[in-house]
C-alpha cells in the first residue's frame, strides 16, 4: 500500500515543513501533493500529520512512516548510484591473469595503487602455466590478461604496456658471461631455462635462436627466482627480460649478455575484451601499470598506444 512516492512526499514534507517547497522538491504541484497525501491516508485509515499546524506536525503514524523513509530512501539512493557507476563503467569486475611470475614486480604494486582508486572494483588476480588465459579471457571467465604473445581472438584487443629488452642470464663464471653480446650459435650446446610454455611463444626462439636453425638442450621452471638459482649454479643459461634481471644483476647474482649485435626487443601488452575496452576503470588500470611500471623498472621504453 505504501509506494516508495508516498516516502518522498513525506520526507519533503519533514524537511522543508511546507507543503508548497515539498511540492516543487518532490516535482508536483501543491493540490497534487495534497491528493497524494489524502489517497495514502485512505488507504491507511489514520491522518499521518496534524493540519494547519507550523511546522507540521506528524502523528505517531506519520513519525513511522518517515522512520521507515530513514532507512529505505538512503539504500534507494545507493543502489541508484551504484547502478549507475556500473552502467557508467566506474565499477564492475577485474579479474586478470598474468602468463609470467616475473610481472609482479611492477603489478603488484600497480594492483595496490589501483585498489585505493577504485575499492569498489572486485579485483583477482591468477597465474600459472596449467591453463590457456587468453581463450579465458574471450570466455568473459577473465577481464584482462598481460602477455607477451599476443594472439588473434575475435573480441579482444591487445594494449602495449611498454617494450622491453630480452638478455640472456648466465653465471658469473660462464664464458659467455665475458662476451658483449651471444649470436644463436653460442647456445646450441646450451641448456637454455624456461617457463613451461610453448616455445613458438617466447620471443629467444621465434626471434633468435629459430631463425638460426638453433635448437638448444631445454629446461623449464615456473618460478623466476628458480631459474635463477640454475643458471647462479651453473646449470644453464636463461632469456629474461631485463627490468625483470636487474635486482639479480645489481647483486652480482648472474651477468647478462645482450642477444645478437642489435638485442632483441619485446612489447608486454595487456590484453582485454572489446566490450571493456571504454570502462573508465579499465582505462584507469592501464595507465597506472604505465606509471607503475616507469617509476618501478629499468631498462623499458614507451610503446605507442593502441
């Protein structure tokens, strides 16, 4: 019997204390706001304010009313805002995926930095090698994945974060380690650490050693501090990007050696669905992980936005 109408009515009515500023705050005149006054007291069969009186005056069973107003309007207006955020794209969902464990370095803290900006985005965040995020992400099952290897999927587009250069890490005492830079034959006796991926999917075979007809000995570990402690120990050699060698290198850890006379360059992108692509806290995402990244990592330049 009440509408969400007649709780307006007589919150305007409380606030302002006239009929005639309740009609104009609520949009009606004032013998239309009396008849919707007089038609919800019918239906209740009790007056909900005392007449002719200034201010006006509730009765206990106008005083209820308006306590229900306290608590059912404010939660309207919140809904309201925030179905409206949502349809504006200022909130929603960000779950992403990242295909190298290296890419904490500079996505955590972007992942921080984003959570004070924007608490009312659910965020989470996956990673590993025992699934395919990109056929995910054109699922709808993922928002965002950072990969190094972009793919032509209907639907999603690819975002270039910023180019990095690929080194190769060896130990200290390797030979290589005493060279400027290592042409693709220097590792056919290698064994070359990587992550257990496909390796039509990183850029040391497709871009280096394939063209060269190399195929060295191949290791692989998940973590990038375990591929470290193989190559510290002797027991291979491994293509890294740069911002991701660096802490090791201002160690002492490895050395780092540059891939052929002119290096090899990478871009790191951030792969998202088209349907998401003007969702302001998407937006917002990427341009804190380019800040994030620039002010975190050495070694990476700008790419051109997409």
């Amino acid at each position: 019997m009440v509408e969400l109408r007649h709780l307006k009515t007589l919150a305007a009515l409380r606030d302002t204390g006239s009929l005639v500023e309740a009609a104009e705050r609520v949009f009606l005149t004032q013998s239309a706001l009396s008849h919707q006054i007089k038609d919800l007291e019918e239906r209740l069969n009790c007056s909900l304010f005392i007449r002719k009186t200034k201010p006006i005056c509730f009765t206990s069973a106008g005083q209820r009313l308006l306590a229900l107003a306290d608590d059912v309007l404010p939660m309207i207006r919140n809904a309201e805002r925030d179905i409206a955020r949502l349809a504006g794209g200022e909130t929603g969902r960000l779950n992403m995926s990242i295909e190298c464990h290296s890419c904490f370095q500079w996505l955590m803290p972007t992942i921080d930095r984003f959570r004070e900006n924007w608490p009312e985005v659910e965020l989470d965040l996956a990673s590993g090698f025992n699934f395919s995020p990109l056929p995910a992400l054109a699922r709808g099952e993922l928002d965002l994945v950072i990969t190094s290897d972009p793919q032509p999927i209907n639907s999603i587009q690819y975002e270039p974060l910023f180019a990095y250069e690929i080194l190769l890490a060896v130990a200290n005492q390797h030979p290589l380690a005493r060279k400027g830079h290592v042409d693709p034959s220097d590792l056919e006796q290698e064994t070359l650490i990587c992550y257990p991926v496909d390796r039509n999917r990183l850029d040391i075979f497709t871009r280096f050693l394939d063209p060269a007809d190399v195929d060295p000995e191949i290791r692989t570990a998940e973590m990038t501090v375990m591929m470290m402690q193989l190559v510290a120990s002797g027991r291979g050699v491994c293509g890294l990007p740069n911002w991701a060698l660096s802490e090791y290198l201002e160690r002492s850890y490895v050395s780092a050696c540059q891939l052929g006379s002119k290096g090899v360059w990478s871009t790191l992108y951030a792969a998202i669905r088209d349907d998401q692509k003007d969702a302001e806290f998407m937006r917002d995402f990427l341009d804190t992980a380019r800040e994030t990244s620039f002010k975190t990592l050495n070694g990476i330049r700008a790419t051109a936005k997409n």
